[in-house]
C-alpha cells in the first residue's frame, strides 16, 4: 500500500489501534481499499505513526471480523469473499436490517430521527455533486447509523462487519457501474420509520436489500473447468494448441497426409 488510506491527521496519530480500523473501513466503504489489496504492517505502522504492534492488533481484529485476511508467509491482505461468501453476507443483512428498521420505528427517538434526516440530505448533495466516493460511503454508513438510532450496540457492530464485506463484494461482482445504494429508498424507509410503522419499515428495507442483491451477478459458472488447461481452452498435455487441433495438420486431413487427398482404389481397401 503505497499511499496512505487518507490524509492522517496529527492529532490521529499515537498508540491506539482503533483509528487505523476507523480508517481501512472508510477506505473500504469508498472502495478506495480493494480485495485482494495487500497491508503491509511496516507501511501502515509508517502512516499513523504507531508501532508494528499497533497495526497487528488492528489488522488482527479486522481478520476476526473477515474483513482482513491473514496469508502464510505473504501477510494481511483486503478480503475478497467469494460469491458464496456474498451471498451469505446478503442473507443475513435480509434477516436483520429489517428488524433494524422495525425497532426503530417503533421506539427511534426524535433526535436519532433528526440525525438520519441530516445523513440522508447529505447523501442528496453528494449525489447531485457527483461526488461518488462520498456518496458510496454515506449510503453504506446510514445502514449503519440506522443500527446506532434502533440503539442496539450489537447491531451496530453487525452492521459495520456487513456493510464492509457487502462494499467488497460489490467491487468484485456488480453488474457494470454500481454507484451506491438505489436514490430514494433510504428517504421512503425514514420515512416508515418517522410514521411509526415498523411494518413499512420492515418491507421497505427488505425491498431495498434484495434491490442490492439484484445488482450483483452472484450465480455461480454452470460448469466449472477441471483444471487450469480446460480453463484456458489448451491441451493438458501443454502443447499451447487448443483441444483437437494437431500441429501442422489442415482441416478435414488425415494425420501424416501431406499430398492432396486421392480416393483410395478398391485394392488397397480392406474390411470394408
């Protein structure tokens, strides 16, 4: 990682492990940081100022949260789920983030509200701005946020594991340009919440989540290759010819024919 995840500031800098995390999730949430992206400790260490210790507990609690992933010998590289993986990830944020929106709406304080209504109009700005970097890390984080007005901690924390692996997945599987969250879907589940209805609220955020899942190509290929030369369309015996094409040999030929094609008289046909 050649650059810094974001500019540090100084008064960031020091022992705790807790603002280099903050930092590689926002990085991820603004799909500046890729999977497969390698985090070189004495990098990172160099960055924020910290020791390599500092670094390898952060890195260590990204990893129990699959957002890192620790390679033998090679070190700590950006996760990159699976389809599988994603689809997983999608399942569980059905099962929950509806339930989020249930609780909120029927105990969200009128401040928590106020505080999604500002994350939503900065959401707007960004979009008309064309500020896509922000606006892919504002919609990511109002699910997020939304957990933190239901005033669950452990949602919270659930949500912020989800909505980072979903950030990955989507750098790895969406359908052409996907730019952030559908515009208007998070403005009509504030709205549900703000009403009360915590079964609105409930489908909307169901709808919203499947529409997210819809833009992402997870099927898996019908027919996997058996092996790296089926892969690529070669021989296995590493000829670098495709299947069936003999080297020298024309098409509709005989092998070891090299003169123009004769019919054969009826003395040299055998078993016929």
């Amino acid at each position: 990682m050649d650059q810094p995840v974001v500019d540090s500031p100084v008064s960031e800098r020091g022992r705790s492990e807790a603002p280099i995390r903050a930092r590689i999730l926002q990085a991820i949430f603004e799909r500046r940081l890729h999977p497969g992206e390698k985090l070189t400790e004495e990098r990172v260490a160099e960055l924020f100022g910290v020791s390599r210790t500092v670094v390898r507990q952060a890195l260590a609690r990204l990893a129990q949260d699959g957002i890192v992933e620790h390679q033998p010998n090679r070190g700590a590289f950006v996760a990159a789920p699976s389809r599988a993986d994603a689809r997983h990830v999608l399942d569980a944020r059905a099962v929950v983030e509806p339930e989020i929106a249930a609780s909120a709406a029927c105990g969200c304080a009128a401040a928590a509200v106020a505080r999604l209504r500002r994350h939503v109009a900065m959401e707007n700005e960004a979009r008309a701005a064309g500020e896509r970097a922000t606006l892919v890390r504002l919609t990511g984080e109002f699910h997020i946020a939304l957990a933190e007005a239901a005033g669950n901690p452990v949602f919270v924390r659930l949500l912020t594991e989800l909505q980072a692996l979903s950030s990955l997945a989507i750098l790895l599987y969406a359908r052409g340009e996907h730019a952030a969250c559908p515009p208007h879907e998070h403005t009509d589940i504030l709205e549900a919440i703000e009403a009360g209805d915590g079964e609105l609220a409930a489908r909307r955020m169901r709808a919203h989540i499947a529409h997210v899942a819809d833009e992402l190509d997870l099927s898996e290929p019908r027919e996997r290759p058996l092996g790296l030369a089926q892969a690529l369309g070669l021989e296995p015996g590493g000829t670098g010819r495709p299947p069936g094409k003999a080297h020298g040999r024309a098409p509709g030929r005989a092998p070891g024919r090299t003169g123009p094609r004769s019919r054969p008289s009826s003395a040299t046909v055998k078993g016929a």
